[in-house]
C-alpha cells in the first residue's frame, strides 16, 4: 500500500463512524490479535468499533484485552448484520477472500461499506477497495503495526494494542522460529515491548494453560505418528473418536503439526483431523526451506496459505484423505530429497 493510499484511507477515517473488523473463520492467534490491536486503536480514536468473529475461537486466546467486545457470529446473527449493513468501513484481517469468512460471507459481501484488506496470504483477490497485501511479512500484526505506523499515531499505541499485537506475531511465526521472522521483526516486537507488551506473560498465557485432556490429545497423535524418511516426510492423524475420547476443544490440536516437522531430516509435515460434524478433514501443512506448502494444498487439497504453513481439507473419509495423500507423495519425491 503506497503512501497516496495511506492518505486516503485517512480521509475514509476521518469521515467514518461505525466500524466493522472482521478476521477469518476459526480466528488463530493473529486474526484475533490483529483483530483486537485494530479494534484498540480506532475506539481510541473515538470510532464505534465492533469485531465480528464468523465463529468461536480457543480459549487460550480469550485473556487478550477487549475479548469480552468480540462478536461471534453465528450466536448474534441478526445484531452482527445490522452492524455489518450499517458499517461505513469493514475491515477484513488476515484473509484474502471472502469465502474465508464463513457464513459471514453474503452479509459482508452485500454492504455498501468501504472495505480495506490487510493480510500477508498469497494471491489476494480484489473485493476491497483498499489491500495492503504482503506475503513476504511475518503475520497480519505486524502489518497492523505497520499500518498504525504509516498513519503517523505509532505513539497511539497502547500497552493493551502492544500486547494484542505482540500475541499475534509470537504465535504466527512459532514464537520467532520460523523463516519468515526478519530482522524488521524482531525491531517490531522491540518497539512493542517497549510500549507495554509484557512477553514473558503472553507466552505463558499462550502455551502454558494447557489442560489434561489436551496432553492427553498430544500424546494419542504422536502414537499416531507416521514417518517417510525415504521422502523426508511425517504425518500425524487423529480421528472424531480420538478427539471425542480427550473432550477435545477448540485450539486443542494447535502446534501438533510442528511436532513432526521437529524431527531430524524431516522436511514436510503434515496433521489430518477428522470433523464428522463438518463432514470433511481438516488438514494443516508444514515445511522447512523452500517446499512450498502453499502450492501443494491449492494443488491437492483444496487450501492455500505460505510457502511452509498451509491448510487444506478433504471431502472423503479420513482413511481415504490419507491414501489419496500417501499416493500423491511420492510425485515430490525429487523436490523433497534434493
């Protein structure tokens, strides 16, 4: 996004009362951090905010300052479209097309509102008005950080928006570890800390909340633990009755498909999870160096994302998602071993 867009956007504030945020369906941790740190900074300007999540999201991200402002769509249904027909600007955060937010997706699409893109996926579409897109960047937060920043209010940030925004950089990029953290990064979560993120209680909020039931969880999908070192490949399955089996919730199975992309050799990781009530699998991909996980999803399994951390899904059973995958697999042999 050019200065000359900055400047207009701007204008749109200026004139602008109500706004809508709007993050993906199945909100992670710099959805809703985005989501929050942006919420923060226009209601500190004097603007009617409100943030319209298309569903519930996990409990370890419930402490962050203003979730108890979070609408859930599809509890408030009738209110969110009210506001969402009445926004003057929407804001969609951390997605590049509107089916990625759900059943939210005809109300969204159907206002009349300006609507202003900021996210760091791949191959955006072109629905908004405004999109400050880069794939290249480490998360939506920091991208919000830097938007703040181009509107010349870097000093408007709060500790509750520093900590917002901290929370979502820490958790999308594995707590600084992966590929996509540059050195501009790390100066980002300086500046932050600086203005009031405390990161020590962020990363304990974060990871160490964990319940029984969810160790639990973990220790089913490391026995369920499948490895290629032949294709430098590892991949984890867990079925709905092993997830029923540990009362599974919401942001359970976040991380677990790191723990195959750990081990030594391995390159591509991959966790299939079994939603009988969506009548489908959901499927997240990871890798290291340059497998693109990205394409490999777009490809395969109906998803997308970065080059090493995508989603996907399947419409077959799970056994039938893990054949097809298995049988795939070994086309990428050559770019896998090289």
């Amino acid at each position: 996004m050019i200065d000359t867009r900055i400047l207009e956007i701007t204008a749109e504030l200026v004139n602008a009362k109500n706004i809508v945020i709007v993050p993906h369906k199945g909100p992670d941790g710099d959805a809703i951090g985005s989501s929050l740190g942006l919420f923060h900074f226009l209601r500190d300007k004097g603007h009617n905010v409100q943030v319209i999540a298309p569903n519930d999201y996990p409990h370890f991200l419930k402490w962050l300052p203003g979730n108890e402002e979070v609408m859930i769509y599809e509890t408030e249904t009738e209110k969110a479209d009210e506001l969402i027909s009445n926004a003057e600007i929407i804001f969609t955060l951390d997605f590049n097309h509107l089916s990625r937010c759900g059943d939210m997706q005809n109300a969204v699409s159907s206002s009349k509102a300006v609507f202003v893109m900021i996210d760091h996926h791949q191959e955006p579409s072109d629905y908004a008005d405004y999109t400050y897109s880069d794939s290249e960047m480490s998360s939506t937060c920091e991208m919000v950080y830097k938007f703040i920043c181009k509107l010349r209010a870097g000093n408007k940030i709060s500790p509750e928006i520093a900590t917002c925004l901290y929370t979502g950089i820490m958790t999308d990029t594995g707590s600084f570890r992966f590929s996509s953290t540059s050195s501009d990064t790390h100066r980002t979560v300086a500046d932050l800390i600086d203005k009031g993120a405390k990161n020590s209680e962020i990363h304990n909020n974060i990871f160490d909340t964990n319940s029984e039931n969810k160790l639990q969880l973990l220790g089913t999908a490391l026995q369920n633990l499948k490895v290629n070192h032949e294709i430098r490949t590892a991949y984890i399955s867990l079925s709905q009755a092993e997830l029923n089996k540990h009362n599974f919730k919401k942001g359970d199975t976040e991380g677990f498909v790191n723990y195959g992309l750990s081990l030594e050799g391995i390159i591509f990781a991959v966790i299939f999870i079994e939603k009988e009530n969506e009548d489908m699998v959901k499927i997240s991909f990871r890798s290291k160096g340059d497998f693109d996980v990205n394409k490999f999803a777009r490809e395969h399994f109906n998803g997308g994302g970065h080059i090493n951390a995508a989603g996907g899904r399947s419409d077959v059973s799970l056994n039938d998602t893990i054949v097809k995958f298995n049988r795939i697999l070994p086309e990428y042999k050559e770019q896998l071993t090289r």
